[in-house]
C-alpha cells in the first residue's frame, strides 16, 4: 500500500479509491472563465483541477480562483520558484513542480518550507521530453530507467529538507516507457503514483493509448490518481478516465453501456440509438447495466445479466430487464422507454 497524502479534501493513495483529474485549457489570468470550466470539470466527476501559473499575473488570478473554485486546485509551476510560493500563497491544495526546473536548492528549500507550513503537498511531474541533459546521455534516450532515476533525484532533494508529502508522475507520449517506468518505480517506492500518457495525439488515438497505458498499471494495483490527456475539451478528459476506471472494474458508478456489432440482421439504425443513449446516459450515476442491442432474436439472451435494455427488430423493438422481456414498442418509443425504466430502477 502507498503512502497518503490529502489535497484540499481529497485523498491519494494509501488504499483510497482513484481519484480523477484534468487540467484546464483557460487562461488563468481569465477568472471568470476558469471557474465556469472548473464548474464543468466537477459536474462531469472531475475530482481535482489543475491550472498552468507561467508569470505572476496568473499567480494573481490563481488566487482569485481559488476563493470560488468547488475543486481543490493544483498549481502547474515550471522554471520560477517564486510563482509556486505566490501559488501556495494564494489557496492551491498542491503544487506542481520539476525541482530541476526551478534554480538551485536554496529555491527548492524556500518551495518546500511554504508547502510544509501550509500543509501543502507537492507533485514531482517526470516527463519524458524534459529530463535533465546528464540523464539523456547516460541513458541516450527517455527510457523508463531514466525517467525513475529522475523521480528519485527530485524526491530525494525534497527528503534532504525534511518534505515526504510528495506524489511523482512519470510521463511519456510512449506507452510501453510509462508503464514501465511506473512498474520499476512501484518495486522501489512507496510514494503515490499520478499516471497518464503525455502528449497522446488526436482524440482516437490518445484514447486508445491512456486506456492501453493506465489501464494496464490499474489492473495491476498501480495507480493512485489518473489523468488522461487529450487534445480535446478537458471535461472529456474526466468522461474518458471514468470509462478507463469502470472497464478497470474500480469504478462500479455510472452507466456500463453494453451494445452488440451491427450485422445482416440488423434492421434499425442501432449506431444512432446507441449514440443517444450514450448521450442521454452520460451523467447518469446510477451503477447499472444498459444493453442496446440490434436483434430481438438474440438480444435479450446475450445480454441476459444486463439491468435493462433495448433489442431492435424491423421497425420495433423489445424493452428488457435481466433477460426479461417486458414489452414490445415501435422504433421511436425505444429510448423514451429505456430512459423511462432507468429512473425507476
């Protein structure tokens, strides 16, 4: 089991369940605009935000943000020292920093000894595009045993003055050094581990590798808190870390949606109804089975352990529960039923 640290009032590791995060895509100089999407965040399950501080002004505005926000919020700070004292300052539940980023030990000291008054942890953020010139020659390119030789350096130089509230992530835009490194580091330490794939691509493809990535060192017990990273909307970052969670079988809220292959014998349009349901089902927190299936011959069968669910026929279709069926209803009075059955459950 992992150590534990608290941010704001959340808790990471130490057995606590996974906690999902997403970073936001505002300017932090915008207030107003920032708290509407850390609003966003939080009604899609987002569990903790974190904002980019580059220069003293976001500083300000992080404070402002602050005061409002219904998140704890993470402080993103790289190169100045200074900003992450102003951040700490001004109300984040966590700061991020690259300890090698940030100047000399005296400057790492003044961040340490502001978050230990404060009660503040820190987040010790690897990334494989950023490691420090000595470690690349030694290992000629961002390998796993170099993105862990890092992450003991920095945590390290936050032991020597007395700071273990500490969290590492690990980061690479290659799935196979992520997971390895964050396997290696597990084997040696006990710090709480923040994992997600970087700089991942299109939608499609950063899905496919945050689902390959964290959702291979989930099934293996690592993992304490998630990010998954998109070129997208961030509130659809936290839709896709609760998919990861649930397929991972550590998330039994919200809705599992199981729906079969369209084939010859489908005779509605099963992907458009699927979308809606999905759609319609998106902040339904309820720990349930849906099945939307294409055949009324086999549909209630295959997803006979399903709470309820739809088959379609040609031009109807079947309303279901526990491989039950229940009633036999035109095409578009489908959905409305299904909806309809969902709130009763």
């Amino acid at each position: 089991m992992t150590r534990q640290i608290k941010v704001g009032n959340i808790t990471i590791g130490g057995g606590a369940p996974v906690v999902i995060q997403s970073m936001l895509n505002t300017k932090t100089t915008d207030v107003a605009g920032s708290l509407e999407q850390i609003r966003q965040l939080k009604d899609a399950g987002c569990q903790i935000a974190r904002l980019a501080v580059p220069n003293m002004e976001a500083a300000r505005g992080f404070a402002e943000i602050c005061k409002e926000s219904p998140l704890p919020l993470v402080a993103d700070i790289h190169f100045d020292y200074k900003l992450a004292i102003a951040a700490a300052e001004g109300g984040a539940s966590k700061i991020r920093i690259n300890p090698g980023n940030i100047g000399g030990e005296d400057r790492v000291k003044a961040v340490v000894d502001v978050c230990k008054q404060k009660n503040i942890p820190i987040r010790i953020g690897v990334n494989g595009g950023s490691l420090d010139k000595r470690l690349l020659e030694k290992y000629g390119h961002p390998t796993a045993e170099a993105l862990v030789e890092s992450a003991f350096e920095h945590l390290e130089l936050l032991e020597k003055f007395g700071f273990y509230d500490s969290c590492v992530s690990m980061k690479s835009s290659t799935v196979p050094t992520m997971v390895a490194a964050a396997r290696l580091f597990r084997s040696r330490c006990d710090y709480p581990l923040h994992i997600g794939v970087t700089e991942t691509g299109p939608v499609r493809m950063g899905l496919m590798k945050s689902a390959m990535g964290i959702g291979a060192l989930l099934l293996e017990g690592i993992g304490d808190t998630i990010r998954v990273s998109l070129t997208d909307d961030p509130v659809e970052e936290v839709y896709a870390a609760k998919d990861i969670l649930k397929a991972a079988g550590l998330r039994k809220e919200g809705v599992n949606i199981i729906s079969c292959p369209t084939c010859g014998r489908t005779n509605i349009d099963l992907i458009g109804l699927v979308n809606q349901v999905e759609t319609a089902l998106k902040n339904c927190e309820k720990p349930i089975t849906v099945a939307v299936m294409g055949c009324i011959v086999n549909g209630p069968g295959e997803a006979r352990e399903a709470d309820v669910g739809i088959a379609g026929g040609d031009g109807c279709g079947m309303l279901f529960a526990k491989g039950q069926q229940l009633e036999k209803l035109p095409y578009d009075e489908l959905l409305p039923a299904l909806l309809k059955k969902i709130e009763e459950l």
